[in-house]
C-alpha cells in the first residue's frame, strides 16, 4: 500500500511538472500585469532541472525623469520664466524681489536677487581662479529704466535695428534681477560679439552652467530668440535646469520648454 501510494504521488507530481512546463512557454499564460500568481491547490513538487529560471540582469536604479513642470514659467518670479518678444513680463512693471547689489567688480552699479547674486559672485570667484576678472557691466533695470534704455537705442538706430537689441520695456530678462551682462578685466570686447572670443567669453560659455547660468542669447538663434548672439548676456536658471540643458545639448529656454519660437513682437 505504501509503495503504491508513494509511485502515484510520483506520477501526479510528473503531470503537474508537464502542465506547468508547457504553460511557462504558452504565450497566453501570461497572467495580467499586477495580479498576484494564485495560490492554488496544485502538489508542490520540485521544477524538473529542464525548467530554469532566467538570471535577472541587474539594472542600475533609474534616473528620475526631469520634471520640466516643477517651476513656472509664467510667473515673473519664478527662477524658470521664460521671457521673450511673445511672452512679456505679466505684469509689465513687475517689481523683482530681494535684489542685493552682487559682490563683484562693477562697470554700472548691479544688482541681482539674492540667489542669483550668490551665483554670480561663484562664478566670477571660480574665473579668478582660472587668471580671469570678470565684471557686471550691468544686471538689474527696473521697468522705468528699460523706457530708458530702449528709448535711447529707438533714438539711435531706429525701432527696428534697437529691436534686435534691447528688449521693449517689459519684455526685458533684465527687469527680473535674473539676468547679468558681464565684461572682462581690462575691458575687452564690452558688449560685442567678439566677447565671445576672448579667454573670458569662452571659459563663460563653457563653465556658466555649473553655476546655473545660461547664455540666454546663443548664436545662430536669433529666430528663436529674438536677439542677435550676446555671448555677454547670462541668465540664472539655477543648477537643475542649467545642468539639464547642458546635458540634452538644448541651447535655448524657448526649445527647452517646448515654446513657440519668439523672432519678434506679435504686434
Ligand atoms: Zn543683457
């Protein structure tokens, strides 16, 4: 009786070790995703040694996804927002807050809000380690001084050489203590392209990310942009979205953020 009963337990457990092998390779055994394998009556019995267990490959633990909605990009406030010839500041007279005059070597008296001033004071810092002295040529305007500013370029070249210039009031990244035009010492190339050349321009271009600046007016993207290359002009985003774009290889806000390229006013 023993034996018997032992050779059927056998041949059960044979059976089930059949049905289970074939079920393993039937494409519709697939249990739905999330639902837990049943438990059910079936003998336990050892897999036969043809039933192998594939090795998970090891994954290294994923990098989350940047979030490109954490910040806004409407808010005038926000360290992320995108101001461009389509997308004024919102109100146009906009008031930046926390503005602290930037430590550092000033052709005009500067100013920036604190955190990007902070920034800024880094970097110039780590330029001064590399033998290069840097300047704020100017950051900060107000709304009232960019009526000014545009108004003196509008005199000078006509409307619509300033506008490839200089922002109409409002529509200024300056007006939100973001924005910093940088000069070398000595002076070389102040607010000209061949800034882009000397040692200060070059190191600028390539190190300001670090530090969570970027340089807001590339060239080649003045259709994008809506201003000519200012290889002087550096925007702070912060560490996280300048460090991000650097690694997608995204030269501006507008195509970062998905945006309607901005060459000129809508009216
Ligand atoms: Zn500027």
């Amino acid at each position: 009786m023993w034996n018997g009963r032992r050779r059927s337990a056998l041949t059960v457990a044979s059976a089930a070790a059949l049905v289970a092998a074939l079920a393993a390779c039937s494409p519709t055994s697939a249990a739905p995703t999330g639902t837990p394998e049943p438990s059910t009556s079936r003998p336990q019995v050892d897999q036969p040694t043809t039933i192998t267990t594939p090795t998970p490959t090891p994954t290294p633990t994923p990098t989350p996804a940047f979030d490109k909605e954490r910040l806004s990009i409407d808010d005038p406030a926000s360290l992320w927002v995108v101001v461009n010839k389509l997308r004024p500041l919102d109100p146009a007279d906009y008031q930046a807050p926390d503005l602290v005059n930037v430590p550092v070597p000033q052709v005009n008296g500067s100013q920036l809000r604190r955190e990007a001033s902070d920034a800024a004071a880094a970097l110039f810092a780590a330029a001064a380690d590399q033998g290069l002295e840097l300047a704020s040529q100017s950051a900060y305007r107000s709304y009232s001084t960019q009526v000014r500013v545009y108004n003196g370029w509008v005199n000078e070249l006509g409307q619509e050489a300033a506008d490839l210039t200089s922002a109409r009031p409002g529509h200024s990244e300056h007006q939100t203590g973001l924005a910093i035009d940088i000069a070398s010492v000595p002076a070389s190339c102040s607010l000209d392209q061949c800034f882009g050349e000397t040692p200060h321009g070059q190191w600028l271009a390539e190190n300001a990310w670090r530090f969570g600046f970027v340089l807001r007016y590339p060239a080649g993207a003045t259709s994008i942009t809506g201003y000519e290359y200012e290889p002087w002009h550096f925007r702070y985003v912060g560490k996280e979205l300048a460090a991000e774009m650097r690694k997608q290889g995204t030269a501006t806000l507008e195509e970062f953020f998905g945006l309607p390229a901005a060459p000129d006013y809508a009216g």
